[in-house]
C-alpha cells in the first residue's frame, strides 16, 4: 500500500494549459486529490492558440464532451488541413491534410504504388486519394468516420478555437471538481531539505501549499524556472521565428474546413477562420524583419476589416531541460514551445498530461518516473521539433535573406536520415510512436519538394492494369464519399452554430 499518497495539486496558471490540465487530472483522479488552481486575471492569459490537430478530440471523449456544444460554446470550425502557400515559391500551393491516404496493399504502403503510377505525366496527383483534401478542396464536411462499407477511413477533424473561450468552457467543466482561486502568485516556498516545492504565496498574502504543483503560468515559468531554475533549450538555430503579431479579422466567406499559412518574406502568416472572425498571425524571425514591418504586412493582408489593433508576442522556440523537476510539472508554454505552424501546442499540453497520469508519483516523486517522463517528452518534442525544421530548411525558395539562411540549417540527424531515405526510393521512416504519422510525412516532403529518384522495385510486381484498376478506384470512391458530404458552412448551421450578437463578435 502506498503510505504517502498526493493528496493535493496545485496548479499555477489558468489558461488552455491550466483548466485543460484541471479537467484531465480531476476526471481521472476523482476524490483521491484535492485540485487546486491559480489565476491572475491581472496578468491574463496569451489569448492565441487557436489552430488544432485532430488528437484534440479525444479530450471529448474523456470528459464527456459534446462535440456540437463545443463548437458552438467556443464558436469553433472545423478543421480537416492545413493549407500552405507560396512555400517552395511564389504561387504554389499544397496540403497538409489530416487522415490517410489511399490504401496500403500487398506489402507495401499505398504511396509506394502511387510513386510508381506518378511516373506517367498526366497521373492524379497525392491529394487525389485523400477524403481530407477532396474535401478542403470543396470546402466539405460530415462527420464521416468510414467510406461507406469499404476499407477507406472517412475524415478526421480538428477544430479551429476561440483559445479564450476554450479555456473558459474547460473551466465551467472542471468547475465543480476544481477549487479556483484568483490571485498573483508573488513567492514560491522550497524545503530547504530537498528542493522541492511547499507553497506558493499570493499578493493578498494567503499560502497555497501542495504535494505536487503543475506550472502552467505561460511563457515564463514561475515554478519551473523562476523557483527551481531549470533551464531552457534555445532551438533558434533551427527555428528561426521568435516573434509574432496577431489581430483579429471580421469573417469571411466561404468559411473554410483548414488553416493557412502562408510563407512571407521573413516568416509565415495564418488564418483561421472562426464562426464570430478570423484569427490572423504574422511568425517572423526578428533578426530579419522590424516590428513596425511584420505588423503592416499583416494588416496589408488581412481579408475582411481588422476588429482590433495588432498585438506583439515574443517566444523563443526550445524546451525546457526537464519538464518535470522535483514535484513540479511544468505544461504548456512553461515547459517548452514550438512555433505555432503545425498547431502542436494544445496537443502538448494533453500529451503531457496523459504521461503525468501514466507515471503518476506518491509524494516522493521517485526520480525514475521524474527521468521516465522526461525522456519520453523530450522524444516527442525532438520528433515535432524536426518535422516543422523540414518545413523551413527543404524549400527552394531562396528569395530573400531569412529563406536563404533557412537552407543553411544544419540539419538533426534522425531528420536528415529521414529525407535521405525519402528521397532514394520514397520510404518513410517514422521513430517509434511519434506524433506525425507517414501521410504526414508524406505530404510535407513531397509538398517541399523533395522529390524520390525512384520507389520500391516491390511495387513493380503488380501489373500495370491492376495497378490503374486499384488507384482509380480509390478515386471514385472518394468521390462519391465527398459529393454527399454537405458544405462545411451548412453543417456548422445545422449542427453548433454559435448564437452571436454584434458585440460579442
Ligand atoms: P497562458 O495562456 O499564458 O496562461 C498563463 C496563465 O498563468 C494565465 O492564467 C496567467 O494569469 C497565469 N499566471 C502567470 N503568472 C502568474 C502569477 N504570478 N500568479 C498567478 N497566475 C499567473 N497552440 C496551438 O495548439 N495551436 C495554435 O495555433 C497556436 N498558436 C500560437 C501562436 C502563437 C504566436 C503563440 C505564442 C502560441 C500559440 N500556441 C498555439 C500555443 C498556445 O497559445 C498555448 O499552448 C496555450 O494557449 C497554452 O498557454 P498556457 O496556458 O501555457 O499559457
């Protein structure tokens, strides 16, 4: 039996990091632990985040959500990809789309054969066998798990966000399990025995004290790095941007199913449309462009009319050296942050939530669970990390300054063995159970143009006509599978449309 159970959490911070961890840990724990949590509504929170991937929904399904009264509660959209834009030169477009992509057959995974038929001119590109893109492309949605009775995955979605509504609908959730209180943490208490953390003190003068505290207090890390000066990771020398300017847009039509992102000279702007706006940011890399000049090519670029001034934001992308230090887990931006072009944040937070409860500690906080999770974070930081590098560093572009030393990135070795092994015959190796799974790979490599020399003399066995049979009719049922599917704008309407009056807009 364990004689020194957690018994109480603390949580310092109150954004997506902090209620999305209170509603994980208090459903998953129930009576065992007392949950509480610190705000600051002087401080605020980042307000940004807004762009998911679709392992976002399985928070749903742990705590019960209802997917049309989430949307609607955070005047959500669907998201089925993400759109690039002029990445490997002015004009071009390609698709990161969520899902799979065609099927595997024989041995072999389905790119394998369709490397072989792209060698004809006129044979349909990648995005022809994904439902994801066929539906991005007709701005589609339903909630199409599989293609009818055959053995093709339907969609798989994200969502787009109101990240301040968001955190607000997890707070109402937790609400009753959770004991929130508002104030400024202005001092944190140490054992002087180990170290570890005893209590965080609040400006009104009130003690807080914990067996485990969770920093979820933003960018600066008031436990992790203020109190136990953990250290930070700089990644810059291979993510470049370290800055950003947001500002919200009216709405406007079509509501589209996906994010764009769009490279610009110094960086890359998206959008993200929401049912009340659209969410607009500019990621730049401050050593190549001024602030006064990424804020005015946002504003130049926005469609629809700016609802408010635009906003500055600084970040350095890296991690922290340990995420879990003592008896204190940092989460969100305190533990590490990557820039937002994959929208893998959110992700982050309920990724890591998920190993705390895996390795869950008594008050001890054995140093094996501690080294445990951090290895594992580290490793799918490190993964995320390399697949956003390839984004920047395989492009042709080289038309200005910032682009051409993006080709000058040195790269890490397990993305260089992956692009190696890309290009000498089309495989992708993907390390044990990263977060980004081969059509992602897929799609990027080839979308950055990095082009294989040939593909597996496997593929070969297979007669050309069986081959044309099998691709075009994975075609055909991709397409009768979107002509069904109804406007994405209409399913938000019929299904989670928000009720929004022009001021809350
Ligand atoms: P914050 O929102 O900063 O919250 C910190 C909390 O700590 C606040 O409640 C604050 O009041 C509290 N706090 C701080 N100090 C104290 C104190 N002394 N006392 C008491 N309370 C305190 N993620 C995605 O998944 N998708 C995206 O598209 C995306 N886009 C992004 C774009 C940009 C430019 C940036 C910078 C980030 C983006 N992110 C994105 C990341 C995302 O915003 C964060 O992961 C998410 O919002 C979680 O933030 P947080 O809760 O860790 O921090």
């Amino acid at each position: 039996m364990n004689d020194s159970p957690i018994r109480q959490i603390v949580i310092v911070g109150g954004g997506t990091a902090g209620w999305m961890t209170a509603a994980l840990l208090s459903r998953a724990l129930g009576e065992q632990v007392d949950i509480r949590l610190v705000e600051s509504d002087e401080i605020g929170t980042i307000g940004v985040g807004e762009s998911t991937i679709p392992s976002i929904r399985l928070i749903n399904a742990f705590l019960g959500l209802d997917e049309d009264d989430l949307l609607r509660s955070v005047r959500g959209t669907i998201k089925l990809g993400i759109q690039f834009n002029d990445w490997t030169r002015p004009g071009d477009s390609y698709l990161h789309a969520f899902g799979d992509i065609g099927l595997p057959l024989g041995l072999l995974p389905f790119h394998s054969h369709w490397l072989r038929s792209h060698q004809e001119p006129a044979a349909p590109d990648l995005w022809a066998y994904s439902l994801n893109a066929r539906a991005i492309a007709t701005h589609r949605f339903a909630r199409m798990e599989r293609v009818g009775e055959t053995p093709l995955t339907g969609l798989r979605w994200a969502y787009h966000l109101d990240a301040g509504l968001y955190a607000r609908y997890l707070r109402q959730h937790a609400a009753q399990r959770v004991q929130r209180t508002e104030g400024k943490v202005v001092k944190v208490h140490l054992r002087p025995a180990d170290g570890f953390i005893e209590s965080v003190q609040l400006a009104s003068g009130e003690t807080i004290a914990g067996d485990l505290f969770i920093d979820c207090s933003g960018f600066r890390g008031l436990l992790i790095e203020d109190a136990l000066k953990t250290g930070y990771e700089d990644w810059r020398h291979w993510l470049p941007c370290d800055r950003a300017v947001v500002a919200p847009s009216s709405r406007v039509e079509p509501l589209r199913p996906f994010t764009q992102a769009n490279a610009r000279p110094a960086g890359w702007q998206w959008r993200i449309p929401l049912q009340h706006r659209s969410g607009n940011g500019h990621v730049y890399c401050s050593q190549f462009m001024s602030d006064d000049e990424a804020a005015a090519l946002l504003v130049g670029s926005i469609e629809g009319e700016l609802l408010e001034q635009p906003r500055q934001l600084r970040f350095t992308s890296g991690m922290r050296r340990q995420s879990w230090n003592r008896n204190c887990v940092a989460l969100g931006l305190a533990a590490g942050f990557m820039e937002p072009l994959e929208s893998t944040s959110i992700h982050l937070i309920q990724s890591g939530v998920q190993r705390l409860l895996n390795l869950f500690p008594d008050r001890h906080c054995d140093t094996a669970l501690i080294a445990e999770y951090n290895r594992q974070t580290r490793f799918e930081y490190e993964r995320i990390r390399d697949f956003l590098i390839l984004h920047y560093r395989a492009i042709a572009r080289r038309d200005t300054p910032f682009w051409q030393q993006c080709a000058r990135i040195a790269l890490p070795e397990p993305l260089e063995r992956k692009i190696a092994l890309f290009r000498s015959g089309g495989r992708i190796v993907r390390d044990a159970d990263e977060l980004f799974a081969e059509p992602a790979w897929l799609q990027v490599m080839l979308g950055q143009g990095i082009v294989p020399t040939g593909h597996s003399p496997l593929a070969d066995a297979l007669e050309q006509a069986q081959l044309d049979e099998f691709l075009s009719h994975i075609r055909t049922l991709l397409e009768r599978a979107v002509d069904v599917m109804p406007g994405h704008a209409e399913f938000i309407a019929r299904h989670c449309a928000a009720a929004i009056t022009p001021a809350a807009a």
